[in-house]
C-alpha cells in the first residue's frame, strides 16, 4: 500500500535537522504540505528549500517549543499560511550528558525537562485546541526507546520519555471519541546530529551493539514509521508507543 497524504497539511516541530527534517521530508513527498518550526532558523530555511523543491508548500517559524507564546502563535500561522492543521509531529528534544544520577546538574534537570515534556505538552495543547473544532486530527509525539525501557546514565533523558509516553497514552484516551489519534514513535538509537554530538565514536559503537539488529537505525527508517502514522493506513491505532528500534525493547 502506497502511503500518501493528499491534501494534509502536517507540522513537524525540530524540523530544522535529524529526524524531524527526515519526516517533514517523508510527509511532502507523501503529497502534505508542511509547517516547521525550529530554533534553529538557518536549519529551517534550507529544509524548507527541499520541501518546496518537491512542489509542497512550507511554513516556517522559530519557535522554542518551551514558550507557550512561541508555540501559539507558530500554530496560527501555519494554520493561517496553510489553511488546516490535520497532522502535528512533536518532535523537538534534546539530550543531556552520560552520567549517574548523582552526577547530574539541575540546569540539566530544567532544560531537558523543558523541551522534552513541557515543549511536547505544550504542542500538543495547542494541537489539540485547533484540531477539536475541526473534528479530526492527527498528532505523532516523538518518544523514544528509551520511553520504554532504561540505560544507565541517561536517567534525566529517560524520565521525560517515560512522561511522554504517559501524556501520549492519557490524551489519547480522553480525545479518541473526537476524530483525533494520538501515537508515540519510540526510535532506537539513530546517528542524527543529536546522538553524534553528544557521544565519541566508541559510544555509538556501543549503542550500536545493544540493539539486536547490531547497528543504529536510519532517520529514514524513522521517517517511514513517521509517514505509517500520520496516514490513514493506521486509521484503528491511538494510544500507542511504536517502536522501530532494531529489536531494543524486545530485549
Ligand atoms: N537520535 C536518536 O537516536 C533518537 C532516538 C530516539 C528518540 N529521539 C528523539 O527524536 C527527537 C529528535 O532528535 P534528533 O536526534 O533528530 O535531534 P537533532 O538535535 O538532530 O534535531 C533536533 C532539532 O530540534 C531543534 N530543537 C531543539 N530544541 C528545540 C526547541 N526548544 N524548540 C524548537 N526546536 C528545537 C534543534 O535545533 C534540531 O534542529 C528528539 O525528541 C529525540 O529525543 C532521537
């Protein structure tokens, strides 16, 4: 079955680099047009260049995902600029330093905790508060592996996944007799400029190892669990935490 989104118009938030920009791509060659949004603006500007090169409108916008205000009125305009909202993939996060828990600094604490759960409810409020009066509404939350399952030293990192996966399951529930869907994605470890910046080489070897496919996925093998989500090939899921993590959480 060919996946195709006709007519959607999705917004990706992180779309600047890494897995958003992987899945913004996936989504306008699937036929959407898409709205980005990134605090990287040069990074936003080029992905939006492609997307427009595959005959697909885009929005951007830089919008710290943190701030209500940002995230308010990036949704508007992509709603202005586009003219719906029928699929959001919350998608911007960040990482934090390997160390054990007693190690770990509260500035840590706040910035993780800030982009990766408040950035996502944020966005999926804001989702949410557009797509009820629409009637219908798709929304992917970028979890992770590690929203399922631990590793020390990430401590920080897997707690906010672990409140994603919550949030995702709880809302799911209280809007699934509304025409809204709500899934996680959980990716296993994937070499994004994310993962590369902050592990050597011999870490990622590492990573690597612990799945049991033996290697790290590809932001485009993401991107087609992306796409499989935000179609109507996956039109009986809501509340679901998908893995595509080369066998990690079966472990
Ligand atoms: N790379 C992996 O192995 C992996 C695995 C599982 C889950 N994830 C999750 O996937 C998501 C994307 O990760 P990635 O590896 O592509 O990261 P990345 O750093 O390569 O890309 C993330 C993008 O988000 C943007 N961003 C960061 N903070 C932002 C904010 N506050 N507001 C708006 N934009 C912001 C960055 O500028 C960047 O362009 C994250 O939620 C991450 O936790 C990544």
């Amino acid at each position: 079955m060919e996946l195709r989104l006709d007519g959607k118009v999705a917004l990706v938030t992180g779309g600047g680099k890494g897995l958003g920009r992987a899945c913004a791509l996936a989504f306008a060659r699937a036929g959407a047009d898409v709205a980005i949004c990134d605090v990287d603006e040069t990074a936003a500007a080029a992905v939006k260049a492609e997307i427009e090169a595959a005959n697909q409108r885009c929005f951007t916008g830089s919008c710290n995902v943190s701030s209500a205000a940002e995230v308010k009125e990036f949704f508007h305009g992509a709603v202005e600029a586009l003219g719906s909202l029928d699929i959001t993939l919350n998608n911007a996060g960040v990482s934090a330093p390997i160390v054990p828990l007693a190690e770990t600094e509260e500035a840590d604490f706040d910035r993780l905790m800030s982009v990766n759960l408040k950035g996502v409810w944020l966005c999926l409020r804001e989702a949410l508060r557009i797509m009820e009066p629409q009637g219908q509404g798709n929304i992917i939350n970028m979890d992770s592996a590690l929203g399922r399952r631990t590793f020390p030293g990430v401590g920080l990192y897997v707690s906010s996944k672990f409140a994603v996966a919550g949030l995702t399951r709880n809302t799911a529930i209280e809007y699934a007799e509304k025409g809204i869907r709500i899934n996680a994605m959980c990716p296993g470890n994937v070499a994004t400029p994310l993962l590369v910046s902050s592990t050597t080489e011999e870490m990622q070897g590492i990573l690597a190892d612990q799945h049991p496919m033996k290697r790290l996925g590809t932001e485009e093998e993401i991107a087609n669990l992306a796409l499989f989500l935000a179609s109507d090939a996956s039109s009986f899921m809501t509340g679901e935490l998908v893995a595509a993590d080369g066998g990690w959480t079966a472990l």
